[in-house]
C-alpha cells in the first residue's frame, strides 16, 4: 500500500511539474506584453504592476493583416489537405488495384526524407510556376506536403468500417460517392477534425518556408510578420510579446471548443455500433 501511495505521489509530483513547465511561458508571454523594457528588467516574472495596455492595440493594428493571411493560408491548406487525403485513403483501404501495397509503401516512404531537404526543391518549382508572393506559394507545398501521415490515418480508420455497412448501401442502389459522403464522411468526423488541428497547428507556426517565398509585405503570414515586428535597434519586448499573445488567441480558442473530437480522433482505431 505505502509503494502505491508514493508511486501515486510521484505520478502527480510529475504531472504538476509537466503542468507547471507547459504553463509557465504562456505566463511570462502574457505579463510580458503588458511590460515596458524597464519594468521587465526590474521585474522579469512578476506582474506588472502599472500594465501598459497601449501594447496590445499597437500590436493588433500592426499584425491584423498578418492574422487573416494565416488564417487564409491554414484554412486553404487543410481544406485541400483533408479533400485529397481522405479520398486517396478511401481508395487505398476500399479498392484493390495492381500495386497498391507497393504504391502506399512508396508514399509512406517519403515520410522518412526530412523536410529541410526540400526546400530548395520546391523553392525552385514555386519559382518556375511564377507562384512567388502569392498565398498559392505557400498553400500547394503545405497541401503536398502534409497529406502523408494523413492518409495512413484515414486509410487505417477506413479499413476498419465493416464492408456491410458499405454493401448495404450498394445494395439500395446508392454509388460510390453515397457510400463515402453518406456513411464514411460521417463516421469519420473525429479523424476529419483531429487531422485538420493537426495541419492547423504545423501550417500556423511555420516560418521557414513563409519567409523564403513571401516578401511582399501584406502577404506576410503572422510568424513572419512577427519577425518582421521587431526592430532591430531596439526590441520593444511589450510590443513583441504582445504580437504574440495575439497571434496564439486563434489556435487557443479553436482547441478550447475542439478538445474533446481531437481527443476522440486522436484515440478511434474502431467503429463502434
């Protein structure tokens, strides 16, 4: 009983300090946009005790382009990343053609090529189709590039969807488009929702590649145009900090009311009846 009281204790000692170190630097950015830079020097982790809301609205003013082009470029990418993920998956799981384990085996492949070694690659194919500035620039690479875990995803739920459901459908005459958008689409919400967040998130916090093919100023996505807030001479951390806390709202409140679909995408390996 005494080894399962502190082996108890330990777990929730652990989780606490995991709590603690998830937490604390949502903290500090939050007290750190109301700081000037002599308040923050004097008083790195504490409240401020004079807030300087001046910081947010100078923040919003300046990053609320950059807000919606993120919002454009994520919205854009996982829409087409879903659409084509989850109907190659749906093919993959439900039809039999010549190939078809050696083709997944080939696309799962890809997974193993880091992504830093295609940059150039793209760059250079963005450039030749004169797609440089243009929103397009950043979202058919994030389309392209985030559809393979996505597939093995849906093609792992969809193998699991007993074949009657879909042949009773058949059977009353409905085609194969029925079948997917009547019975599949469905059942796949969760997975639908938790892939989405999940290309939401990478699409949202990328930098490298927004900042290698947009330089027009008003095509900027949020991470860029945070990056670009700063002036070099002098960092004014209130202002930054600020920028940053209003670039976090949107995936904070979009995981706040999607919680429990991403827990139940994350978690179906079944179809329950």
């Amino acid at each position: 009983m005494d080894r399962q009281r502190f082996a108890r204790i330990i777990v929730i000692v652990f989780l606490f300090a995991l709590l603690f170190f998830t937490l604390f630097p949502m903290y500090f950015m939050l007290v750190t946009a109301f700081k000037t830079n002599y308040q923050l020097s004097i008083n790195y982790f504490g409240l401020p005790l004079n807030p300087h809301v001046e910081f947010i609205s100078d923040a919003a003013s300046k990053i609320g382009l950059y807000l919606k082009n993120s919002i454009i470029v994520s919205g854009a990418t996982v829409l087409g990343v879903l659409a084509v993920s989850s109907l190659s998956a749906y093919v993959f799981a439900r039809f039999d053609f010549p190939l078809k384990s050696a083709l997944f085996l080939v696309l799962l492949s890809f997974l193993m090529i880091p992504g830093i070694l295609t940059l150039i690659p793209q760059f250079v194919l963005v450039t030749n189709l004169k797609l440089i500035n243009s929103p397009w620039a950043a979202i058919l690479p994030y389309i392209a590039s985030g559809q393979l875990v996505v597939i093995f995803v849906f093609r792992t739920f969809f193998e699991e969807i007993p074949r009657e459901l879909t042949e009773s459908i058949r059977m009353d005459g409905g085609s194969e488009p029925i079948v997917f958008f009547r019975l599949v689409l469905p059942l796949a919400f969760p997975i639908f929702l938790s892939m989405g967040l999940v290309n939401i998130l990478s699409t949202w916090n990328d930098f490298i590649w927004p900042l290698l093919v947009l330089s027009d100023q008003s095509k900027l996505t949020v991470t860029v145009g945070l990056y670009r807030f700063m002036d070099p001479q002098q960092i004014i951390y209130g202002s930054m900090f600020s920028g940053m806390t209003l670039a976090s709202i949107p995936l904070m409140v979009l995981f706040a009311f999607t919680m429990k679909y991403f827990v139940q995408g994350m978690t179906s390996g079944a179809v329950k009846a």
